[in-house]
C-alpha cells in the first residue's frame, strides 16, 4: 500500500497505532517478563518426561569421575611394640569414570519419582597414579568383623571364635591387588568357612571380599530413591521423602535416621545461599550438613560453595543435636569428626570421616603416622549456582577407616594397641562442563534479555510517538506541491 495515497488521518492512525502497540507490547514485557521467565525454566527444571533437566537427570550427559586413595599399612608386624606407631602411606588415585542411569522409574500423582539407580565404573588408566595390580596392605576386615560381632559373648563362645579364627583365616592384616579390593573381590578362606558354617550371628553377603563387591552396574545396590519432582513445590526439587520405601534409614534413631536431603543429582533453583545445603550419602546411610563458605567462579559463573565443617560428622561431642548420631548402645562415643556406621556396612567396625582425619580430634591422627589433612585436598564441597541450582564442582570426600580393638580372648588382637586404621577415602568430583555452562547463563540472563526488548520495544513506540506528535507541531503530515517540486528538481 503506497502510503502517499494516505489520508492524514490514516498516517497519524499507523504512526501513533504502531506506537501504541510497541509501547504496550514493551511495558507487559518489563513488567511481566520476570514472572513468565521464571515460569519457563521451572517448567524446564521439572523431573517430568519431556523437560531438558528430566533426559539429563535420567542419565547424567557429563563425566563422573570417582577416585580412590589406598593407604598401604607399612609396619603391621610392629603393632605390639609400645614405640612404633602404625605407619600409612597413601597410594593414588585410582580413578574410575562413573557412569549413572536411572531405572524402574515410577511416577506418583504427589509430585514424586521413585527410582533405582545403576552405577556403572570403568576404570581410567591415563587419570590414575598406579596399576590396580598394585599391591596393599591393610586390616583383614572380615577377621575385624567378627571379632567384634563376638566380642560382648561369653567366654566359651570367644574361645571357640579364637579357635575358628586361629585355623580358618583368621589374621590381622593382609596383602591384596588394589583392583581386587576395590570391585573385582578376593577369595578369603574366612569368607570360605562362614558361608559353609551359615550363622545368623555372623552375616557375610558375599562370596568373595571387596570393598564395593557386587555394586559395579547393579541396579538396586543403592536402594530405592524417592524424591520430589518440583511439580507441587519447586523449592522442594531433587529433595528425598523415602529411601527403600521409608522416611528413616533404621540405622539411627530419630532425627538423625530422618531420610532428609538432596541426592546430589538435583538441586531446586533459587536457593539460600546463607542457609545450609543437605546431603544423603548411601555410603554412609546418612544425611549429612553443608554450610556456605565464599563463592567459586567458572565459565563466567559464580557459584555458592557448601562444605562440610566440624560440625558435619560430629557425634555430641561439640554439637549436642548431632548425639542421635551415636548409638547409645555403643560405650563410648567416636570423638569429633568421626561417625560410627557399622549397621550401614554389615555391621563391619567401619567409621567414617574426611580423608587423612580433616576436622576430626586430633587423637586419630596422633595414633598413626601419615595422616596430612589438607583444606583443599580433603574438604567435602558442593558449589552450585543458587539461582539454577546447576552444580559447577561436586567434590564429595569421605574417608572409611576401621577400628581396631585389643582383646585378650582372642591370639590376633591380644596386646595390640586400640586405634582407627584408615583404610582408603574416595572422591566423586564432577565438573561442569563448559557446554552445560552456556545453557546455565542463558538460563540466568533470559529475564535480562526479555527485560532489554521491553525497553527496547518502548522506546521504539516513542519514537512513533515523537515522530507522530513533531509532524503534528510542524504540520508535515501532508507534502505541499513545492515539496513534490523540489523532489523532482534536486
């Protein structure tokens, strides 16, 4: 339509409509913008079938890398010499990229997932420090095990465990390839004997010993999660309700057996970076607390980091509302920084903390030699962007120690000296991914960017406006005959 066949109505009708429009237009995207942003990425976040952040939660898309750190036990024959103390040498990594996959997964009409969840390990020849062939010294767990199932039974009972243990495998420590320790197993005849003897007071689930037997690819190893999905409160997104089908572990009383926190797969969007930030950790059936602690950076992104603190893995010690950590059928309490978790792991004399004893009493340390806790080897941190809730580190550390107990009724542990032997820590890192870290700022700066076109849109209705209201004070809504004049002579 040529507009020189317009009437000046019809000009000033498009100039100031068209203003109009872009200025209203403009104006609802300034103001309401934020509000349909905000709507679109929770949408995206949702753990539903179809979103972005479901495909990714299904199966992770960036590498897991987990880690492994052996402390070889070099002066185990001078456990009862008074002057010696138990010496460790720390071997590593053994690294293994993590793979995670989701099955059996039930949706319920509450607005939770439940799921198994397969791990599957390869092992990384090129990011480790050494050869699963390497060789390891260390307690003999199942000997540890027994021991102290047994060491509250009377007298005659001990006398026949001594006996078993004296002519059926029984032995303070031992030497095993480090790639059989860790998944593959290794034939004990202890473990030989048990099985054959089938007690119900001595429980071995396994035929061949190693510290994740029977866990690499298995499908319901973990146990089964239950967690929101964001649909009924984003805030509550990736948090557990249940875990093997029950809101408390059993492992400790309550609150402490609570099943609470986020499995790290999943964190809501928004969150309070001066709050604290709950973990669940399945190797140490238990949730464990992080506080914030500075910020980190990376691809342009600055992330909330949350570590674990004295706090953390403290029994009563210091902090009295962490004493249901502590079963009260235990004589004495671990001291601080050290948690027990024997009825998470068979019943084993296991205890956990962060590697080489980082914030724990000072008494373990001193008991051994070795140990070098280090803030930024050793710490146990998240960071996440708060406002997506997008991890750009995860570097969960936990350290599996055992206790060894002198006991006079049995010949192995008689005249032994009592003290946490620290068996390997391990490390999940996963880091983020410089794609993944593209999508995390479009995320952050799509309320910005819809913000700058509403500005830009009002100020693109002005300009109709100013241009309506100056042809309007200069009355150039129509050319006059000079003016068609001039065109043609110029």
């Amino acid at each position: 339509m040529c507009c020189n066949c317009c009437s000046v109505t019809q000009r000033k009708a498009w100039v100031y409509g068209l203003g109009t429009v872009f200025v209203v237009l403009g104006v609802l995207m300034i103001v309401m913008w934020p509000s349909w942003s905000e709507s679109i990425v929770n949408k995206n976040l949702l753990l539903v079938d179809g979103t972005e952040s479901y495909a990714s939660w299904v199966e992770a898309p960036i590498p897991i890398y987990l880690s492994f750190y052996m402390f070889n036990w070099t002066n185990p024959e001078q456990i009862r010499n008074p002057n010696v103390k138990p010496n460790f040498v720390e071997t590593g990594p053994y690294v293994y990229l993590e793979k995670h996959l989701k099955g059996n997964i039930t949706h319920h009409e509450n607005g939770t997932v439940s799921y198994y969840e397969k791990r599957s390990w390869f092992f990384d020849e090129k990011r480790s420090k050494g050869s699963l062939d390497d060789l390891i010294t260390t307690a003999h767990p199942i000997t540890a095990t027994v021991a102290d199932e047994m060491r509250h039974s009377n007298k005659l009972i001990k006398k026949v465990i001594n006996f078993m243990l004296n002519r059926e495998g029984g032995m303070l420590f031992t030497t095993q390839k480090v790639g059989a320790s860790i998944f593959t197993g290794y034939d004990d005849r202890l473990i030989d004997f048990l099985n054959l003897f089938n007690t119900s007071k001595i429980n071995i689930p396994y035929t061949k010993f190693a510290w994740l037997a029977d866990r690499n690819q298995s499908l319901e190893y973990d146990g089964r999660f239950t967690i929101h999905t964001g649909e009924k409160d984003i805030s509550k997104l990736g948090y557990l309700t249940h875990w093997n089908g029950r809101n408390e572990t059993g492992f400790y009383p309550a609150p402490c057996g609570t099943v609470n926190g986020t499995t790290g797969d999943s964190f809501p969007p928004h969150m309070d970076v001066n709050e604290e930030l709950t973990v669940f950790v399945t190797d140490t059936c238990r949730y464990m607390n992080l506080k914030p602690n500075g910020t980190l950076k990376r691809y342009g992104l600055t992330a909330t980091e949350w570590v674990g603190t004295e706090e953390t893995l403290d029994s009563g010690e210091n902090f009295p509302n962490q004493q249901c950590f502590c079963d009260p059928k235990m004589e004495q309490c671990p001291k601080t920084g050290v948690v027990e978790c024997k009825k998470c792991r068979d019943n084993a004399p296991i205890y956990a903390s962060f590697p080489h004893f980082y914030l724990a009493d000072e008494s373990y340390r001193n008991a051994i030699t070795g140990m070098n806790p280090d803030y930024e080897k050793h710490r146990f941190r998240l960071a996440i962007e708060p406002i997506t809730g997008i991890p750009l580190q995860i570097d969960g550390r936990v350290q599996i120690n055992l206790m060894i107990t002198p006991d006079p009724d049995y010949d192995i542990y008689r005249g032994v000296k009592e003290f946490l032997l620290p068996l390997f820590w391990f490390e999940q890192s996963v880091p983020l991914t410089e794609d993944l870290a593209k999508k995390a700022k479009l995320v952050i700066n799509l309320e910005s960017y819809g913000r700058y076109f509403g500005i830009a849109l009002t100020c693109l209705g002005g300009v109709f406006f100013i241009t309506g209201i100056t042809l309007t004070l200069t009355k150039r809504w129509k050319r006059s005959p000079n003016d068609d004049e001039d065109m043609l002579t110029n």
